[in-house]
C-alpha cells in the first residue's frame, strides 16, 4: 500500500508541474503580447511626428 501511495503522490505531482507548465508558457506569452502593444503604443508618436515632418517637406 506504501508503494501504491507514492505512485499515486508522483503522479499527482507530475499533474501539477504539468499544470504549472502550461500556466507559466501562458504568462510568458501574454506578457511578450503585452510589451509588443507596449512598444507599438510607444512608438506611435513618433511614426506620427515622422508623418508629419514627411507632409511639411513636401
């Protein structure tokens, strides 16, 4: 019966890990989305101010 709780103990464990796994590579690529929009919002009013210095030296 020993023998038989810690198989299932590891395999609730491993249940768990995976779990965390999964949870984890979901953040990771949340926040990677989330800098990209970051970076895009920040970059915006400077492609702005390129536009318009383009239209001024026309």
């Amino acid at each position: 019966m020993t023998q038989k709780k810690g198989d299932e103990n590891m395999n609730a464990s491993k249940e768990i890990q995976d779990e965390m796994v999964g949870v984890l590579t979901a953040i990771s690529i949340v926040s990677k989305r989330l800098a990209s929009r970051l970076l895009d919002l920040d970059n915006e009013p400077e492609d702005e101010q390129k536009k318009e210095e383009q239209e001024r030296s026309k």
